[in-house]
C-alpha cells in the first residue's frame, strides 16, 4: 500500500481540507498521512475563519510522521500563512520527498481569503520543488500577473509556471463558461482534460480542488504518469460530486485531447 502525506488546512465539514484529502487517500486504496498546516472555522457553504498553524509545529507534525513512514507522494494544500509555504518548501528539500502535487489555495470556493501578504512570492519559489501545481483560474492570474480567462490563456498559464520551476501545471478551467477545460502542460506538450459540467447546489462543489488533487497525488505514488494520473483524479472528481448530488444527463467520462 502506496502512503501519501496532505499538508493541508481542516475543513470541520469533511467535504474539502485534509479531510477531504484522507477520505480520498483511503477510497484510492493509499494510506493517508497528515499535518494541520491551518485550522478553519466553516461549513460547506462559507468560511467564518482561519487560524494558521504555528510554521515550528507544522515541519514538528511531518517530521515525526517521516520518522515512522516511507512516503510516497505529498499533497499541499491551504497553507495560511508565508511562513507555512517556507515551511512546506524547506520539508522537501531537507526530507528529499518527491511526487509533491501542490494546490494554491488563495480562496474558498464562497469567496473567503485564505492567504494574505506575501504569500504569492512564497509560491512560486515553492513551484521549484512541485511536480504538479493545480491552480483555478483566479490562483493562475494570480501567479503569474496574466488575466486568465479561456483557454489559451490558461496555456499561457501553465508554460509559465512551468518557467517557475514546477514539472507540470494542471490549470483548472471550473469557472470557464461551457464545458469544463483543464490545461495540463509538462513543459512538452499540451492536453485538455475535458468533461460536460454537473449541475447542484453550490455546496455539491465545496472542497473540488482538494478532491482533484489528493486524487492526483495517489496516482503519483502509484508510480502512474502525471497525464493518467490527473485522468484518473478528474473521473474521481466527477463519481464524487455525482455521489453528493451531482447531475447531468450525458456521459460523465472524462477524456484528454493532445494540443499542437
């Protein structure tokens, strides 16, 4: 069994954080590790707060964990604070820890900021030691000053990132209008990962990204490519939300188109 380590932040309602990222771990049949990087006062409807988890505790959580255990892929998720972000980057380099799929959490899915300061510059000197960074649209324009609104300008996106030093960027096109477009770049090629949208309340899409990445993250430790391995996380995504309500009438397979 395949051991995956979340940083990440508590979503009390289970549907996104690192509860949502062990549930993940345990349905892909990966053992699940984890490190509270910042604690969150929420529902699955909006955040009321967030207290960052002191950077000394966070590197305290992982270190005792790799005292114990072999692990295989790490995901990042909400880190809450500059100093977690330093934190995250300095655990992988001292550790040597590898398959690391990084998920910049910037917002809530309800609007609620999750990371203020100077934690933008503190990414991308992270994006050096990630295999896969998997921003929205709003985390792409951030990191890279681009207005990121279709899909050519999520390409843009993802090759700078890929600049910045991340092995591969999964740029995720949810808020796109039609269907739903993500951009996967691994500084060769381009390929969409495409799927028709669900329909729900607003909730049914609380903690997507955390989802899509954890899911990721285990397909990694699998030894799986980075292509099949966001193939596989995006189908896991779909019979997630499909089980929390989620609707549509078409097909729900999820499938890649090469780009030129």
């Amino acid at each position: 069994m395949k051991t995956v380590l979340t940083i990440a932040g508590s979503d009390p309602s289970g549907w996104a954080g690192l509860q949502a990222d062990l549930s993940v771990f345990a349905s892909l049949g990966a053992r699940g590790l984890s490190a509270v990087a910042a604690l969150t006062a929420q529902n699955c409807l909006e955040v009321k707060a967030t207290f960052p988890v002191p950077a000394s505790f966070v590197k305290q959580q992982v270190f005792a964990l790799l005292d114990e255990f072999k692990v295989d892929a790490v995901k990042i998720g909400m880190l809450g604070s500059t100093s977690n972000i330093k934190a995250a980057a300095e655990i992988i380099r001292s550790a040597k820890l590898h398959n690391i799929v990084l998920d910049p959490v910037f917002f809530s899915t309800s609007g609620y900021p999750l990371m203020k300061g100077t934690g933008v510059a503190a990414y991308k000197a992270l994006l050096s030691f990630i295999t896969v960074v998997t921003p929205n649209l709003a985390e792409a324009q951030a990191l890279t000053g681009l207005i990121v609104n279709d899909v050519e300008s999520m390409k843009e996106a993802a090759r700078i990132l890929t600049g910045l030093g991340a092995a591969s960027a999964l740029v995720k096109g949810g808020h796109l209008k039609g269907e739903a477009v993500d951009v996967l770049y691994d500084g060769k090629a381009y390929r969409y990962l495409c799927t028709k949208r669900l329909k729900g309340d607003n909730k049914i899409f609380h903690g997507t990204g955390c989802i899509l990445s954890s899911a990721l993250a285990v397909g990694l430790a699998k030894g799986y490519s980075t292509g099949r391995s966001a193939q596989d996380a995006k189908e896991h995504l779909i019979e997630t939300l499909k089980a929390r309500g989620g609707r549509r009438q078409t097909n729900t397979s999820a499938y890649f188109t090469a780009l030129g």
